[in-house]
C-alpha cells in the first residue's frame, strides 16, 4: 500500500507531473480548484509549456457535469483577462496568478486567455464515454477501429434480439423437466432479459459459477430425479414408519382424529408424484420432508442421514434444484452476451459501454503507440468526480499516464514530458452511484498508486453551524464509513461562514406553540416518539415524518409571509426548500403531505419516465390507436386515467351501438392520423379531444394507499396533474422520435413495450421538472449530489431498506474484486449487507452536506413485530450505525440517550415529536390567490391558421361531421350485412356491394392501394390487402378472396384518356407515381362569398358558408401520376352508391360529385399541382402538361362495365389561375378574368 501523507492542496503551487489525487470534502470548493488549475495550464504556470484548450483533458461522468465545467472554466478565464488587462479582482487565486506572471510575460498570458475563450468550444472537456468516443474516431488507425462505427445510446432493440435467439436456441431444447424449472422463475424472455441487464456490462465482475456447469447440473438433476423416483417407490413404507415415530411439532403424523396434517399431506403428494408425475417434485413437500425443515418437539433429535435416507436424498434433490437457476442465467449471460456483441458488430454499432471495452482493449493491443498517442495529445489530464470511476475506466487512464521514462519515449512524444500528469479529483465520501457501475474499491486501489496526494478541507458552502454538525454526526464513529480507507477529516468554513444564518422572529404565540430551545440551530433532529406495542412500521413511521416535515415546513413559510423568517434580508421561499429523498416512493408521500397543507412541491429525480403509471396506460392506448377496430383493446385504453372513463361510461360503450360507433370512428381518426402525421400528433390530438389537460390538471392531489405495508413501495407513485401531464408529454416526444427509426407502429410498440421492461435511465428518459414556479423542490438524493439548497428536509434517512428478502444474484466485494453471487451464500449474505449499510452513511453524509442555512433530519424507530417481540431495524442505517446502534434491540429511549452528547451543541437541536401533534398547519390564507380568467370584452379576431377542403364543406347543410364523411353517406348502415335476416345469412354474396361501409372500410380502400406496386400485382397485391385487413380487423377467411378479385378489377378499368386510348393503374410504374403528396397552399385572405362568385362563374357546384381563412390549406392527394408527359390526380372514393355496376354511371357519379362539392376538392388539388409543376418543370404549360382529375369510386369499377366508377374532369386554365390569383390577391375578384400573370409557389412534403 502506498504511504503517502495527504497535504492540503495549493492550488497556485500544486505540481503537475505524475499522477495526484485530490479529494474534495462536499462544499470545498473542487469545480473552482479545477478551473483554477485550468488558468495554470493555459499559461504553463509551475515550469511546464504552456497548453492549448485542446490539449487539457477534463474528464466527468454525466453531459449536464460537462456543460457546467464548460460553463465555469469560461467564466473563470474571463475573470483572469480582465485582471491581466489591469481590472482588480476579488478571486484570490487569479491575483496570485497575476502577481507570479513576470510583468513582461502578461502580454503573452493575455494573448493566451484570449485564445482560450475564442476555441473553448473545442476544448477537450468530455463525459468519460465521450473522451473514448473522441479517441477512437480520431485515432482510428491506431486502434484499428473501423472508420465508419456507429455510435448509439439505445441498444435495446439489439439486446432485445439477443434474448429472443437465445430463448429460442436453448431454452426450446431443455429437457422438459428443467424446462418448466427455468420457466417457473423466468416465464419470459422479456423477464431473462431485465433480469440479465446489469450482469451483461459486468465485464469485470467475478462469477461465482462457469457457464459449463449448467449442463452438468441439469444432468445430473434429471438423473437424480429418477432415482429418487424409485428409491422412494421402493423405500417409502420404512420413511414413514419414521416420521410417525418423531415428536414433530404441531402435528400428528399418522393420525386423523385432529384434521388431516399438512406433512402428511406432503408425503402423499410425493408420492402420487413418484408414481405417476412428471417434471419436477412439489416444493412443499421437498421444504417440508427435507432433514433440515423437519421441526420437531423441545428435545426430539433429527435423524441421521443413515437412519433416513430418503429424507437426506429430498435434501440433497432440493440443493440440485436451488442450483439450476443460477446456472442457467450465468449460461444466458454468455450465450446471449455473445449474440449481442455479434449483432452490434454486423452493424457496426457501438454504445457506451462499448466504448470503454474497445478503446481498453485497443490500448492492450497496441501496446505503448496508442497510449503515447493519446499521452502526446493530451500531455495532462483532470478526471472529475473520480469516486464514480470503476475498474475498466481507471484501467484505461493508468496505463496511458503511468510513470514513464522520458529516455522510452519518441523525442516528438510530448514537448516537456516532466508535465505528462493525471489529476485526479474526488470524494470517497460521495460514492453513492454503485447502482451505475461505479466501483470506490476502484478509488481506493487507485488512491493506493499515487505519488501524491492532497485535500480540499474548508467548506464555503454551508453555514459555519451546519458545518460544525455534520463533523459531529461523523466524527462520533471510529470508522463512520465502514471502511479504515475511506476516513472523516474534519472540515473548516471561512469567517464568512458564520454570518449564514436565518432569522427568525415568530409572535410570542407561536413560539410558545411551536419553537424548542435550540429553533435556530443549523441541524434540527427531529425524533419520532412512537410507543406502540407491536412496533412502528415503515410506512406508518413514513407518513409521521411527512406530517412533522410539512407542519415544519408550514410554519416557516407561515413566518416568511409575515416578514417573520428572512434569508440575507430576505424572506425565505417555497423554492429556497428542498426534501431530499431517496426515491419516487417517499416523494410521493411528502408530496401528499404539503399538498394537505396548500404547499405546492415538484419532484426532481433521475428515475425514468417509463418507471410511471403513465407510460403502463400509454402502452395500452397506443394499442388501442394501432387496431381500432380491436374492442377489446379500446375498452382497455377508456379505463385508463389517461382516457377517464368509468365503469358506467364503458358499460354505455359495450351496450349502445351509437355510442361504441361514435367511439371507433375517432379511434379510427386518431389512428389515421398515426399513420400519416405519427405517434405524437395523434396522441396530442387525443388529449385534445379528450380534454386531457382540464382533467389531469383537475387531479391535485397525488393518490396515497392507505393499506400500504412495508413491502408495497413500488406502489406510491405521484399522481398529480402537473406530474402526470408532463410524463404524458414526454413520452410521446420519445415515441415521435423513435418512431423515425424503426419500421411500422408494431415495432415501435414492441421496443415502448421494453421499456417498461427494462428503462435504461438515459438522459432524455430521466423524469422532467413538470413546473418552475416558487414550489418546494422534492429530489432524490442521487440528483442532489453537487447541488445545493438554503434549506433541507431529510425526514426518511433513518426508514431501513428492505433487508429480509435477500437480492438475486447478490454483489458485493471480495477485497477489491467485484463478485456476482448467484448461489446466494450466508458470507455474501453478510458482505452484501454490510457494503449496502456503507453506502446508506454515503447517502447520508451527501444529504447532510446539501443545505447553506438549516437542516432537518428525520429520525423513527422502525420496527416490526416477531415472536421474540419487538425488533428495531435502525441499526441497518447509517444513522443508525453513526449513533452506535448496533442490534435490533434498541428502543425510542435508546435514541434519545445516544444523541444527547450531540444535543448538547449549539448547532444541533434534538426534538422528540409525539405523533399525536401532526397537525395540520397551513400557510396564511391571504398568500392563497384565487386567479380567474378576464372576460373577454371585445370581438374575436380573424387569427392565422392551417384549414383544409374539409374545413370549408363541413357548413354545408347535408355535410355530417363523422371522420370520413366526404365518402360516405352515414345515414346507410355501415354493414350492410347487418340488415340480412338470419335464415338468409348463407345466401349473402360477398362481394364490393355487401363491403363494410364507413370511415373504417374507406380508410382500409385507400390503404390497400397504398402497400403494393401496381405492376406487380400479382405478387404483392394479396399480402398488401392482408396486412391492411390486420390492421383493421377485417375477417380474411371471408373477405380475402372477394377483395383479391375486387382490387385486380380495379387496377385492369380503363380510365379514359382520349377517344382512342386508356390509362390502366396496373400500367404506373413506381417512378411515375407519387402517393398521398401532401401540400399546403398558402392563403392571404379566402373569402366564402369570393369562392362562390368564382366557382359559380365556371359552372361549379358552390354555395360554401366558411369563417375567413388566412393562412395555409392543406390536404393530401391519394395519387399524382405522370403518363405520356402530362400529370394526372387520382382520388379514390369508397362511396356505397347501389348494389349493381348501373348504380355508378356518369350521371350517378356527377350527382355524387355535386352533392358532396366534391368538384371544389379537385379543383384544390388541380391548384396545389399547377404550383408544383411550375416550380418544377421550366417549360411548364398548363394545357401541355396538366392531364386532369380522375375519381375513382372503387365499388363500381369493373373492366366488364367500361366508365363505371370513373370520373373524370380537367378544370378550365383561367379558372385555376384566377384561384391563384384569389389565393393571395382576394380584393381583385372582379378583375381577374384573364389575368395569369401571378405566379405563387406551393409547399409539399
């Protein structure tokens, strides 16, 4: 081990060379020391060359660390330009900096700062994956790293993949004995890959079992199976003589006068299970009729494994049962690890662990070149945040800044190789991110190899009060952080420390109510008196400390409101208050507590948004949104609370077809929608026309169970308007920007769905702030660390972790290796434990060490009822251990005597708060304004807005406003089939006429005609309808052969071109067809009466009644084709209009046409494509290129009825111009005749 002392660090005088580790007590100062350090660099202050931005490796551990570092090294070099120009300064270290530049290098040391600030955004400061990233794109060669990886965040798709081959490779060929074994604990391959995902990225854990051993074990289990199968047969008579013959406890083995005993009952299960069963044995009966669960009477002795043979064979087929699992997911993690490398590899991805390995492995590989490559390029290095470091990162800086010998190296390797150094800065104090990977046995083997090491000992964070607690808290313990390595040296605070204090002045009345003794000191510990005689629970004891936490919380805004509780001279905040907690489900009761009190809070944590209620009900809409004819699946999307329906409501949609109609046609709207907008519009269109936002925002209050027990947390959850509003949003920004990169909503709902599964906690995934108002700030521990707030609430630190179920597998270390225990062993048990209570005094010392002014910390004597009566669990705390408490004997009084030495300071106060005086206090009622909206007083303006051909015709008298009108006549049955009487059900053609009609077949028409090239038919057309049919529920063993022979008709009608030729569909090739264009029309001003006087004039239908439209038209063509040099419009109509070929005659489409303006929407369309072909063509002519409109009313085309079902029309030139023209020049309709001077653009997507 290494020897060295620590100094205190100067900064001004700190050597660069070698390797250094600096750690930095919690308030002291270490982003400041480092962009100190930065300024020395930059001006190669201490004898080195000076540096480029380029050339200072800073190194941390998240994006949002990176960008503050970024932020303050800026600054603090903007700082150092203006004192070298000769400004004064109050940063102490730069005017060192200042005074130890020669007076004729400050010319140049300013030329530098100000380089620095020109390329800082080129600096080499990165998050540890975004330094490998760097590294091996830029030194490809050297790594020998393909050029061209891709990198990515989200693997789960891949993983996803791994699992499923895996799944399907072995687990299909288990025999089926251990197959249902594997099955009864891991049902699924969704459930392997969750349970997986962590030992997967454990490249440098110890197993302690091989894959191979998983055969073996299976074997062997198999085998032993059998023989105790006829061992037991045979031997069963002489095993039960034995048991009858035991004094076991609580039963009567043999005898029935008293009931039938359950161990009996056992060992005739076993065997009727000998004799006739398969598979595995009952576990009962193995728990129960094993050596070691027999429970006999005060004096009886078990028998020997000799006298009981069998009863020693159920053990040991109990400990070859118990070792399967293990196995099995040790052999899951290779082979599936190996699936999963190959995957990336065949496509050349890369994620962030990834990085890591590579660029470890690189540097293995290629020996010393890629490190002195790296060593040249970045002579030092500054890695922040260095307790969260683990093996393969410390691995990877070590052996590119190990001592080198300058004689070894290139002449050109660095240009002062005495400056290669490696700074590295922490604090074991604050290694609370274990559940990420971090390692601090890795920190302290690190810290072991320094050649120097130094501290930062003077907090200027906290008040000199909080200060002096937190050093008595600590210092009580010889080792108070379960490790001789990681020691509490005490800290100072500067003078100015003692001026940080609050104030508070409350009335006489209130004092006497509310204040101890000791109300101002900084640590206020507040000691739950709880005396009931069957112990106090977690979540009882949880709900107390909420109470005292939101009354205290309560009284101090109450006196902030009355200019009674002032923070330098100002009055204290909502926002000036955070609750630190350790996770969503303490947040959640906190929440509920100041939302009793009108105290409104938000919660800040790092859990991901798929972790919430509101990501389990999107999946279900997104379900329901995919396959709306699917009932099932919509009545499960109406009862969720996103939705809102209740039972009454559901009842209503299963009984009335009215009511279920008018719910499948928005369905299907939504879903059409999905298709051609995507997820997020269609979900945010959902809430719009579920008033979405009124009814969340409505939800004030987070729902609380009241019959929680100790072992329900993850049922807590925040239930508030504000919370649930902003996760509905954010999930759907993540769905709307995956959806770009998979194929299809059933791809995108599968990778949602893993998620829930497996939440990969990124970034864009964690949970966001859902308001910014002057509200009390609730946050996890973990997204408090490097944070700090004028006052903290702590009120949950001393309720235990759950402890009685042991983790599987479990981890912890043996000496520094990291070990996976899947045998679950009684010393991993205990090792386990002990590093789960070490961490517990982390997060404690990182809670304690957030505060400026105050903090309360919570202290219950959680407790549970056993047989040998009441067990404490505080001692499996850190608080706990800090106060010496070390078994579960320990009582209220217990607590109070040991923290009466702490009481004894000033800067701590100890209250013992009865749980009967949880009042509850609200904030004065003159601080609670009632807002209400203005009325309004004036007209309603004209605003800018996106309308469409069915904004203007929805006012016309016969319009109906059902998605899908413009085709359909909703006053007809929307099956026709619906009418037959039942006698004559087997006498129904199937066939175009008896077709669903409606919104949903004609969506389902025009999607057909979407999936498949015309041209090919013959070999796409039948799939094409069959996916469509899936999608909208259609039956295929009825439907597919007549919409088969349907569809070919289609595609074979002639539609007529001149009086000589024809056009067939089934001629366009892909490169001549263009399907559902979108455009949009930009609109100065659009009258109705204009339009009408227009269309009027040209012999169209007209007679549209509309609001004014500024702004833009948008709408879709089903289909633009070219042919011959001129383009063509295509629409496809699903209109029932008869149930014979006669029914669609020209005459009877004209009448249609008219009847529904469809004329009007033709014509817009003939607009859109006059712009675009404009735009497109430079020697466009209207009556050269424009080919006209054809409206395709598929019931009625057939080649055997030519011009059945086909419409056609080419709007007259001047009347598209004048359109145009009207578009953007609206007060000249009386002058437009003839004028086609204007030319106007369209935008299409």
């Amino acid at each position: 081990m290494n020897t060295h002392t620590v100094s205190p660090l100067q900064p001004i005088s700190l050597p660069f060379n070698g390797s250094s580790l600096i750690e930095a007590s919690a308030g002291t100062g270490k982003t400041y020391t480092i962009s100190g350090l930065y300024l020395r660099l930059l001006l190669g202050h201490g004898g080195q060359s000076p540096l480029s931005c380029e050339q200072i490796l800073v190194v941390t551990f998240t994006n949002a660390a990176t960008q503050e570092l970024r932020d303050r090294i800026r600054k603090r070099i903007q700082q150092a330009f203006k004192r070298f120009i000769g400004l004064p300064t109050n940063d102490e270290f730069i005017e060192q900096l200042y005074q130890q530049t020669p007076e004729e290098e400050r010319s140049t040391a300013l030329k530098r700062f100000d380089l620095a600030l020109k390329t800082l955004d080129e600096a080499a400061i990165y998050t540890i994956h975004g330094f490998c990233q760097r590294v091996l794109s830029d030194m490809a060669f050297e790594s020998s790293l393909l050029f061209e990886s891709e990198f990515t965040l989200d693997d789960s798709e891949y993983l996803h993949h791994a699992v499923r081959d895996f799944w399907r490779e072995v687990c299909y060929s288990l025999s089926p004995t251990i197959a249902g074994l594997v099955s009864n604990h891991i049902a699924t391959p969704d459930l392997l890959a969750h349970k997986l995902r962590p030992l997967l990225g454990a490249a440098q854990a110890k197993l302690t079992i091989t894959p191979s051993q998983f055969i073996e074990l299976s074997e062997n289990l198999v085998s032993s199976i059998n023989r105790f199968k006829k061992s037991w047969i045979d031997e069963q008579a002489q095993t039960y003589e034995l048991l009858i013959s035991l004094p076991l406890n609580g039963v009567r083995f043999g005898k029935k006068a008293d009931g039938y005993p359950k161990l009996q009952l056992q060992f005739e299960q076993l065997s009727l299970w000998a004799e006739h069963g398969q598979g595995l044995p009952p576990s009962k009966a193995l728990e129960q009729l094993a050596l070691s669960g027999l429970k006999l009477n005060k004096g009886g002795e078990i028998p020997t494994k000799e006298q009981a043979p069998l009863l020693d064979q159920i053990e040991r087929l109990s400990s070859a049962i118990t070792e399967i699992i293990p196995a099995f997911l040790v052999r899951a993690q290779q082979g599936i690890k190996q699936r999963f490398n190959e995957q990336k590899q065949q496509r050349n991805l890369m994620t962030p662990d990834d990085l890591l390995v590579t660029l470890a492995n690189a540097i293995d590989t290629q020996g010393s070149q890629l490190s002195q490559a790296i060593a040249k390029r970045f002579p030092i290095a500054l890695i922040d945040e260095f307790q969260d470091t683990d093996p393969l990162q410390f691995k990877i800086f070590n052996q590119v800044y190990q001592p080198i010998d300058a004689n070894s190296l290139p002449s050109t390797a660095v240009s002062n190789t005495s400056a290669l150094g490696l700074l590295m800065i922490g604090d074991p104090k604050q290694a609370i991110y274990a559940f990420r990977g971090a390692d601090i046995y890795t920190y302290i083997a690190a810290r072991n190899q320094t050649q120097a090491r130094f501290n930062l000992a003077t907090n200027y964070r906290s008040s000199a009060g909080l200060v002096h607690a937190v050093n008595a808290i600590f210092n009580q313990h010889h080792d108070p952080f379960i490790n001789q390595a990681i020691p509490f040296d005490l800290v100072n605070t500067p003078p100015s420390a003692a001026n940080k204090v609050i104030i508070e002045s409350p009335s006489h009345q209130q004092a006497q109510a509310t204040q101890t003794e000791n109300n101002n000191a900084a640590l206020q510990i507040r000691l739950l008196a709880e005396h009931k005689e069957n112990g106090l629970n977690k979540t009882d004891a949880r709900q107390m400390l909420s109470d005292d936490a939101a009354n205290e919380i309560a009284r101090l805004l109450t006196l902030a409101a009355q200019g009674n509780c002032n923070i330098n001279g100002a009055a204290l905040r909502a926002k000036d208050i955070a609750v630190l907690v350790r996770d969503r489900n303490e947040a959640a009761v906190i929440k509920v507590a100041l939302t009793e009190r009108q105290i409104g809070a938000v919660f800040l944590s790092r859990d991901s948004v798929f972790n919430t209620n509101e990501a389990a009900e999107v999946a279900l809409l997104l379900h329901a949104l995919a396959a709306p004819k699917d009932e099932r699946k919509l009545r499960a999307a109406l009862a969720t609370q996103l939705f809102g329906y209740n039972a009454e409501q559901i009842h209503q949609f299963n009984q009335h077809e009215a009511v279920r109609q008018q719910l499948l046609d928005q369905f299907m709207q939504w879903h059409e929608l999905w298709l051609h907008r995507g997820v997020m519009p269609a979900l945010l269109r959902l809430a719009s026309d579920t008033h979405l936002v009124s009814r969340l925002l409505s939800q004030a209050e987070p729902a609380q169970n009241d019959s929680l027990t100790d072992d329900d947390d993850d049922n807590l959850t925040d239930n508030s308007g504000e919370r649930r509003l902003t996760d509905f949003r954010h999930l759907s920004e993540l769905l709307q920007q995956k959806a770009t990169e998979l194929d299809g909503s059933s791809a995108l709902i599968n990778w949602f769905e893993q998620q829930l599964i497996d939440a990969s906690g990124q970034d864009e995934q964690q949970l966001r702030l859902e308001s910014e108002q002057n509200l009390v700030q609730i946050v996890t521990i973990h997204k408090s660390k490097g944070l700090e707030y004028p006052v903290c609430f702590v009120p949950f630190i001393s309720l235990a972790r759950s402890s009685s179920r042991r983790p599987d597998p479990l981890l912890y270390h043996d000496d520094t290796q990291l070990v996976w225990d899947l045998n679950g062993t009684d010393e991993g048990w205990d090792k386990h434990k002990q590093e789960v209570l070490a961490e517990d005094l982390r997060l404690l010392y990182v809670a304690l060490t957030r505060p400026v002014y105050r903090c309360y910390m919570g202290i219950a004597n959680q407790s549970r009822q056993l047989k040998a009566g009441i067990s404490s669990q505080l001692y499996q705390t850190g608080i706990g251990y800090l106060l010496g408490i070390t078994d579960k004997s320990c009582t209220i009084e217990d607590i109070v005597n040991r923290t009466q030495a702490l009481a004894q300071l000033d800067c701590i106060d100890v209250s013992l708060i009865e749980a009967c005086a949880a009042t509850a206090l609200t904030i004065n009622a003159t601080n609670n304004i009632n807002y209400c909206a203005k009325p309004l007083t004036r007209g309603h303006s004209t605003p800018w807005r996106v309308g469409s051909y069915s904004g203007l015709v929805k006012h016309l008298p016969h319009e109906k406003t059902q998605p899908g009108a413009d085709d359909e006549d909703f006053s007809q049955e929307t099956n026709p089939l619906l009418n037959v009487e039942n006698d004559n059900v087997d006498a129904v053609e199937f066939n175009r006429f008896s077709f669903e009609r409606g919104a949903n077949a004609g969506s389902f028409m025009h999607l057909v005609m979407e999936l498949f090239d015309f041209t090919q038919a013959e070999t796409q057309l039948q799939d094409a309808i069959i996916n469509a049919m899936k999608q909208y529920g259609f039956d295929t063993d009825i439907w597919l052969a007549p919409l088969h022979e349907w569809y070919q008709q289609i595609l074979t009608t002639p539609l007529p071109l001149n009086e000589q030729h024809n056009i067939y569909l089934a001629n366009l090739a892909p490169q001549q067809v263009l399907v559902e264009m979108e455009f949009y029309l930009p609109l100065t001003q659009l009258k109705a009466n204009d339009l009408n006087q227009l269309l009027t004039q040209y012999g169209y239908e007209a007679g549209f009644s509309f609001d004014t439209l500024k702004g833009m038209l948008k709408g879709f063509i089903d289909l633009t084709f070219e042919y011959q040099g001129k383009y063509y419009i295509a629409d496809y109509k699903s209109n029932h209009l008869g149930d014979t070929f006669d029914a669609y005659h020209l005459g009877a489409l004209s009448k249609a046409i008219n009847s529904h303006r469809y004329n009007l929407q033709y014509i817009l369309y003939t607009l859109a494509l006059h712009r675009f072909l404009k735009l497109r063509l430079p020697q466009y002519q209207y009556h050269t290129h424009m080919g006209g409109s054809y409206y395709l009313f598929l019931r009625g085309m057939t080649p055997s009825h030519p011009g059945s079902g086909v419409f056609y029309d080419l709007p007259p030139q001047q009347l598209i111009e004048q359109l145009d023209a009207l578009f953007t020049t609206p007060d000249t309709i009386n002058s437009l005749v003839g004028n086609t001077s204007s030319v106007q653009g369209v935008s299409t997507c």
